[in-house]
C-alpha cells in the first residue's frame, strides 16, 4: 500500500504453498519465530512486520482494518503470492478475517489465534492511545506484557517486552484506532482453527468460541498454561496447533468441500444448482464435494489459483466445453489471469492439439467478453 514501506520474512520452499502470518499489536514478526521455522519445512511462510512495528515504517494518521488487509495482500501481490493460508494473532486474526471477507479467493484457510470479532470498549483504545503519545511506549508495556504471558520471568517474556517498546508510538496508535474502530467481520466460509490461551484475560476463550460461532464449521483448539501470546511459552502446543490445522485441510470432507466450491465457482452459481438438486444427482453431489472439493482442493500441496489454472487446461484438453466454461467464468474467483489463460491454452495446443486449443480460446473471449 501506498504510504509506508513493509518489512517481511520469506522462507521455506519457493514452490509450496504460501502461509501468511501476522503478529499481534506491539510485537513483530519475530513472535512467530518457533512457528515459522516448523511451517517452513513444508510451505512458504511469510511473515509480515505491520506498519510501525518490527522493521516497517510506520504510516501517519489512524488505520483502519481494511488498510491493514489491503497492506498484507499488497505483500501477496509484491511476491507473486495468489492464495495463501493466513494466520493471525490479536490484530493480526482480526486483520486475517477481514482479508477473507475483502477478498476470499484470496484465503485458503485462517488459523486465528488469541483474537476476536471486535475489541471493545472505545474508550479503553481511546485511553492506551493518549497514553503512549504522551507517555511513549514504556508507559504501556508492563500492563501488556502482564497479558502476553503467565510467567513473567521467563526469558521469552522479557524479550516480548523488549519489542513492546521497540515499537513506533505512530504505528502503535494507528493500529490501535484500527481496533477501536473495527466491527464484526461480514461472513467467513473458508476452513477455519481457532487458537485461544486459556488464560487469556484480553481475548478470552469465551470470545474464541463467538468466533467459531461465527464462522462455520470452525474448529476450536485450547492452550493450557497460555495467555495472550502463546508462542514462546508454550511453543510445541502453539506450534503444533497451526500444524494440525493445515495436516487437517485435506480430511475436512464434504464441508470444507462446500466452503471451497462455494469461493472458487461463486454463491450464485453454487445455490442455483444446489435448488436443482435432485434424489438423482444428490450422491454424486456428496461424492464431488467430499472427494473432489473436500479432499483435493483442500490440499495444501498447490495453491487454490494453481488448481484453477490446472483444471482450466485439462477441461479445455478433453473438450469439455460446459465444465470449461464454468471454470473459465470461476477466475474472477481464484485470481487467474488472461495472460495466465493464454499461456495455458499454449500448452493445450501444443500436447492436446491446436484445435482444441483454438476452440477453447473462443470460449474464452466469449465467457470474459
């Protein structure tokens, strides 16, 4: 986004599947440290420093969270990320929701961590503001840290506060009016963990359990000996949480096959043919959405984007001209291109015949005309 210059890691595999990960107000991308290491064995993790906070610059003026979610898919945008596994913490599992509601194709899975549908009261951001812009950030850090973590003497602690205080008063404020200002997300249908401390005094594991009552078919996960950041504290819980998460994607079955099939060919078209359905076509519903959309395009191994491009060539191969252009019309959805449907119809013509290639291109400029 315009305006300030974000700072991000980028590890693991180039080719895998991308996760994003946001950290929580006052700390940075560090705080994913022990998360990032084992996600990274097997996807591309990207772990993104808000504005103001670890090395980003910080923005003048008050954010909002649709700012903060255009910052982070603008992060997508620079590393040629289409789609991406997103989890967030505090702020960061608020901004992760309003980048599934703003742009869902875009979402594979959220994995929302310590977090809520909205924070108030207005008056107690009000307060923390004024303080820090008067005070700076020492003012603040012994009250936060005093929720980040249950033993306050362990080394981790410390260097949590450590980041309290690194962090810019401007970018601390600004992402503070974000959350002041912030109201229930609008509906959410990708596959969803929710991760909560059990003694998180902030984000409770009441306000976990409003979150998988909003989204369906969330999950919920609980930390024991955890508060508000269980990263460090209790790292192998915290850690295996994300992992089990993504481990569980492809298992979700006729669920999760139904949130996918929904965000790549569109609630319209789902819903006309879901009042279509008859005792006939009803098994074969069930076997699409389970084996197909459940089971494969949940799959962490390619991308919700590659999938598409994938399945657009081999429609196109066979001559499957109504599957084809259903799927055609399903890009406005997974975020392929033109230029991306062009270079495929280049491989179609040159190993299934430059016929098929050359009819499927009509179908092409027809559906996008």
């Amino acid at each position: 986004m315009a305006g300030a210059v974000l700072a991000h890691t980028d590890e693991g595999p180039p080719g895998a599947p991308a996760v994003v990960m946001l950290h929580s107000l006052g700390a940075s991308s560090a705080m994913w440290a022990p998360q990032r290491a084992a996600l990274a064995r097997t996807h591309r993790v990207v772990a993104i420093d808000l504005p103001g906070h670890g090395l980003s610059e910080p923005r003048p003026g008050e954010y909002s969270m649709a700012m903060l979610a255009g910052d982070a898919l603008a992060v997508m945008d620079a590393l040629g990320i289409a789609s991406a596994h997103v989890a967030g913490l505090s702020i960061g599992g608020r901004i992760a929701m309003e980048m599934a509601t703003a742009a869902p194709a875009r979402v594979l899975s959220l994995m929302l961590c310590d977090t809520a549908l909205d924070f108030p009261p207005r008056e107690r951001w009000a307060g923390r503001i004024a303080a820090i812009q008067r005070d700076g950030m020492a003012s603040i850090v012994d009250s936060v840290i005093a929720n980040w973590a249950v033993d306050q003497s362990l080394a981790s602690t410390r260097g949590l506060a450590r980041m309290v205080l690194a962090t810019d008063v401007a970018g601390y404020a600004g992402c503070a009016a974000a959350l002041r200002d912030c109201s229930v997300p609008g509906a959410i249908t990708c596959p969803t963990t929710v991760v909560c401390g059990a003694q998180d005094p902030s984000t409770t594991p009441a306000k976990a359990h409003a979150i998988v009552a909003h989204i369906p078919g969330a999950r919920y996960v609980q930390i024991e000996g955890a508060a508000h950041i269980p990263c460090f504290e209790q790292e192998a819980a915290m850690t295996d949480a994300l992992l089990g998460h993504l481990a569980g994607l492809a298992a979700r079955g006729a669920d999760a096959g139904m949130a996918v099939r929904r965000a790549v060919l569109g609630h319209a078209h789902v819903d006309r043919s879901e009042a279509n359905l008859t005792e006939i076509d009803r098994p074969f519903r069930d076997f699409i959405l389970e084996g197909v959309w459940g089971r494969v395009w949940t799959r962490p191994g390619l991308s919700r984007h590659q999938r598409s491009l994938i399945t657009l060539t081999m429609l196109a191969a066979l001559g499957l001209d109504e599957e084809f252009r259903l799927h055609v019309r399903a890009t406005a959805n997974t975020g392929v291109t033109r230029d991306e449907i062009a270079e495929a119809m280049l491989h179609v013509a040159s190993y299934a015949g430059v016929p098929r290639a050359n009819h499927a291109l009509k179908i092409v400029k027809e559906v996008l005309s």
